[in-house]
C-alpha cells in the first residue's frame, strides 16, 4: 500500500496533535503542558500547509495565511502562558499543576 | 477589495483600540502624581466614554450587508450582538472605580477593551481567519485580566487553569478548521457551508466538526467542557469574572450559532449531527450545572455552576435559534449577562467591606445595605426566571421555541421539559442566596453599614433597570435583534 504525500502529511500531524494532547494532559510541569499545547497548534498549521500544498486547486494561498496568523497568535500564547508561569512560581515557588489547587469544592 | 468600506465596517474596534492606546498614554503622562482613586476614575471614564463611542458607530454602520469580500457580516445580528457586548463591558468598567484594590488601573481598562474589541469582531466574522483571530484576541486578554490580582496566589491559578483549558481548546478550534479548509477549500462560511452541501458527508468532516464543537463547548462552560469555570469565577477579580461570564458568551454564542446555522454543520446531510451533539452538550449541562449548584457553599462557584447551568438553556437556543431566527438567543444571553454582572458588581462592593466568599457573608445584607439587597434581589431573581424580570421572558421565549420545533416529543422539546422541570431546583439555590441576605442576621463583627461607590452604585441601578425594563417591555430589544 503507497500512501500519497497528503495523506502522509495527514498521518504525520495527526500523530503530533496526538503526541501534543498527550503531554498537555500528562505532564505536571507547566511549561512542558505549553510545549504539548504547542505541539497540538503546529499540527494544525501543518495540516494547512499540506492541504494548500496538495489539496488541488484552492483559493490563492488562504491556507498559508492562516498558519502564518496562527504561528503569530501561538507566540502570544506563548507570551502569556509564560508570564503566568512566572506568576504561579512567585507565589508556591514552584511550577508543578498538582500545588495548584487552592481552588476547589 | 475596498479599504475605506472595510474601515467604516471596523469603526467601532478601531474606536475601542485608540481608546485604550489613549487610556494607557493619559496614565503614563498624567496618573504618576495622582492617587491610585484618581487614576481607577480617569482610566474607567476613557474607558467607558471610548466604549459610548463605539456604539455610537456601531448605530452608524447599521445593518448594511457584507464587508471585505465577505469576511465580514454587517446583519441584524452582528448589530444586536455588538450593542450587548458593549453595554456589557461598559457596565464592567463601570464597577472597577471603588471596588477594586488592584494596582495598573490604566492597564486593566486597556486589556477590557482590547478583550471588548475581540467580542466586537468575533460578532461580526464570516470567515473561519477572522473567528479564530478574534477568539484569541478576546480570549488572551481575559486570561490575564483573570490573574491581574498579582497579590493573591488563587487568581494567579484561576488564570494557569482558564489559560490551559482555553489553550488546548484553541489547538482543538484550529485542528478543526483546518480539516474544514482542507475538505471545503475555503475559509469563508457561505463557501463551505455550500460546498458541504454539495458533496455528500465525510467522516473526515464529522472529526472537525466535533473538534469545532469541544472547543466552542469549552468557551460556552458547557458540561462536560465546564471544569475550568468554577475556579475561574473564583479565583478572578469581580470585574473581570463579570466580564468572562456576560460579554464573552454573547459573543462566542453569536458566532458558534453563525457557523453552524450557515450550514457548515449539517455534515451529514439530511439529519442534522450537530443538533445531536448540541442536545447532549445542553443536556449535561441542564442537569450538572443545577445540580452541583445544591451543594455550593462559596457564591462565586454557586453562579459558576448557575452559568452552566445557563449554557446548557442557550444551546437549546442554538439548536431551535436556526429555524425561528436568532432574537431569542441573543435576549437570553444579553439579559443574563445583565444578571451576572450585576451579582459580581455586588460581590465586589462586598468584597471591598470585607469578605465575600460563602454565603453566610452575604448575611444581614438588607441592613448593611438596602441599596445592594435590593440590586442583588432583582439579579437573583431574574437567573431564577421570576416575572417580572428579563430572565423569566428570556426563559418563556426560548422554551416556546423549543416546543415549536419539534412538538413534544423531539429532543427539543424533550429537553424544554428538563431545562422547566430543573428551573424549580434552580429556584432554590436562588433563594438559598437571597435567604441569606434578607432574613439571616449579620454575623458579629460586620455589621456596620457598606458604602457603595457611586459609579458602581450607577452600574448596579442601571443593570437593575434595564431587567425590569426588558422584561417588562420585551418587544423594543427583540425588535433590534431581528
């Protein structure tokens, strides 16, 4: 069986949204469940290069736009998901999701 | 491509984006010298006068069709959903000066409108580019409006919690979109809702839609979608969990009921799946949110589960709102996040005498403040849906839709029936919290007298007024809407 390059491509990014998923729910420390969220934010981008690429003929590029949008709001995720580290870590002194449980009931 | 047509049809965001461009500059010239009361005062008034302004050109725009090659939407609903949200923020600036002991006021109005700007445009998307931009915009600023309390740790966690809940939903909204780009090959809602129709469903196409769905599930706190809420309306500040619970649902439910009454989810041709999934969604969230509201003791996480509780009423209303047109749910949505924001508005004027955190703290309220019993009396009923308040015409409008849509028997009505039948649980939560202020005593050692502040003395009368108002007079909003 040949698989066609979209169709890898397919394979492929629904193997990183996986992979990214799983470490967003697995992890305890914070910034490798970002890593996990970014993981899952670049297979997407990857399927719309893939479809753009290979998906025949579609509108003028509207594909690649919207992975170069998405990379650009996945850097201000990245921004405020960081500083939000930084403001949990001020105050338990430590990024681990398990010591974040003031809030519950 | 016109550029002068796409600028008059984004004049109100631009409005709120140079207004928070001039509220951070007034702040850094001037608010070094003056009092942190000064500076709150100053902030919220640009604020609020650059959210006047917007509404201004909001009217000015009108209902006048497409913009920009049809990435945008100038209806009926894009208008009624953008006056909403901004009398909504409006109201939530309104409540910041005197309540809040925050520091960087001039930031926090800024993020608001920034966040403001994000619920205008997602109202207003028609293209799968633009919905995802502004969700992102809205939903990055209210994650840090959430952890803006930097002195307290449990608004630093309600944030890491709403941030990574929200951030995987993204990822999931995005996977989605780009399975429907790739399927469709457009990002513009009519073009693939057309394309769908023409080609028979693929399960391709039934994956994206359920991503779609998890993560607008997500954004709507919907079961079982809905972990992140309780701790969010906890741990936040007042204004901004008044702000996360009204104005972002409008807007997020005005364009998840865009995307799927265009038909984009009718996947599967002639019985819709979408209608299935939603039925579920509301169904969990119907019985979850209602009945874990029993057994809350803290008032913030009793309206979280309330506002659960409220989603799963308004994607009832997504499911009938394709057929009957969208008026309902945008009155149900707008008039609860009235309600809401006037209880946090109390809450946080409580707060600012004191503590706020479970119900017992609300005791003796009517003695303390007859002025705040009396505001938190007409939102807490009109949640409860009693006439004559704007909840109870919200709540009739919707579940007379729901019966039309499909007689008794069909799922639509089924869970009409659920939604009456839990009301009456609803009811006594409800008036667990007005028990509390209005016969219990006060506890010893409060019960001195509350001052309220007069802007959100203001805020609080005027978000009374106009459920009384709508719910009295209905037609006038419902008028706007279609």
């Amino acid at each position: 069986m040949s698989l066609s390059p979209l169709q890898l491509c397919l394979l492929f990014s629904s193997a990183l949204f996986c992979v990214g998923l799983f470490g967003a729910l697995a992890r305890s420390n914070t910034i490798l469940v970002l890593l996990g969220i970014e993981l899952m934010l670049n297979a997407a981008n990857l399927n719309f290069i893939a479809f753009w690429r290979f998906g025949g003929a579609h509108a003028p590029a509207s594909g690649v736009l919207f992975a170069i949008f998405s990379i650009a709001v996945a850097a201000a995720e990245a921004a405020v998901g960081l500083a939000l580290v930084i403001a949990i870590y001020r105050h338990q002194k430590n990024i681990r999701l398990q010591d974040a449980s003031r809030l519950k009931g | 491509m016109n550029y002068g047509e796409l600028f008059r049809a984004l004049s109100p965001e631009a409005v709120l984006v140079a207004g928070a461009l001039l509220v951070l500059g007034v702040d850094l010239a001037l608010g070094r010298k003056k009092i942190a009361e000064a500076r709150w005062n100053a902030a919220a008034r640009t604020g609020i006068l650059s959210i006047g302004l917007a509404a201004c050109f909001t009217y000015a725009v009108g209902a006048s069709g497409t913009a920009f090659d049809g990435a945008l939407v100038l209806d009926s609903l894009t208008r009624a959903t953008r006056f909403a949200v901004l009398i909504l923020a409006g109201l939530s600036l309104a409540l910041l000066p005197g309540t809040v002991r925050l520091r960087h006021p001039a930031e926090f109005v800024a993020i608001v409108l920034f966040a403001t700007a994000g619920f205008t445009v997602m109202a207003a998307a028609q293209n799968l580019l633009v919905a995802f931009l502004a969700l992102e915009l809205a939903s990055l600023s209210l994650y840090v409006l959430a952890g803006f309390d930097k002195s307290r740790p449990e608004s630093a966690e309600a944030a890491l919690k709403y941030f990574l809940f929200g951030g995987v939903s993204a990822a999931f909204l995005l996977f989605g979109f780009s399975l429907i780009y790739g399927l469709t090959g457009s990002i513009e809602i009519p073009a693939i809702a057309r394309q769908i129709g023409h080609s028979p469903g693929s399960p391709l196409l039934v994956v994206a839609l359920v991503m779609v769905l998890a993560a607008f599930g997500f954004k709507a706190a919907a079961a079982p979608f809905h972990l992140w809420a309780p701790d969010v309306y906890q741990g936040a500040p007042a204004p901004a969990a008044a702000l996360i619970a009204s104005a972002s649902k409008v807007a997020g439910f005005t364009l998840f009921a865009r995307l799927l009454w265009s038909g984009v989810g009718d996947a599967t041709g002639q019985a819709p799946l979408w209608m299935l999934a939603v039925a579920i969604l509301a169904g969990a969230s119907l019985m979850l949110g209602n009945l874990v509201a029993l057994a809350q003791r803290n008032l913030r996480r009793l309206l979280a589960y309330s506002a659960i509780a409220h989603a799963g009423v308004m994607l009832l209303g997504v499911i009938t709102g394709g057929r009957f047109g969208p008026a309902a749910l945008i009155y149900y949505t707008f008039t609860y996040g009235l309600a809401t924001i006037g209880a946090f508005g109390v809450i946080a004027v409580v707060e600012r005498a004191g503590r706020c955190d479970t119900l017992e703290d609300l005791a003796g309220l009517h003695r303390r403040s007859p002025l705040l019993a009396g505001c938190l009396a007409v939102f807490v009923l009109s949640l409860a849906g009693i006439p004559p308040l704007a909840g109870f015409f919200g709540k009739f409008l919707l579940f007379s839709q729901a019966l039309r849509f499909g007689g008794l028997s069909g799922p639509a009505g089924g869970l009409a029936f659920l939604a009456i039948a839990l009301s009456a649980v609803a009811l006594y939560y409800y008036l667990l919290v007005l028990k509390q202020a209005y016969v219990a005593a006060p506890a010893a050692g409060c019960q001195d007298s509350i001052r309220v502040p007069a802007k959100p003395a203001l805020a609080l009368l005027l978000a009374a007024a106009l459920l009384i108002a709508l719910g009295v007079f209905p037609g006038s909003a419902l008028g706007l809407a279609t």
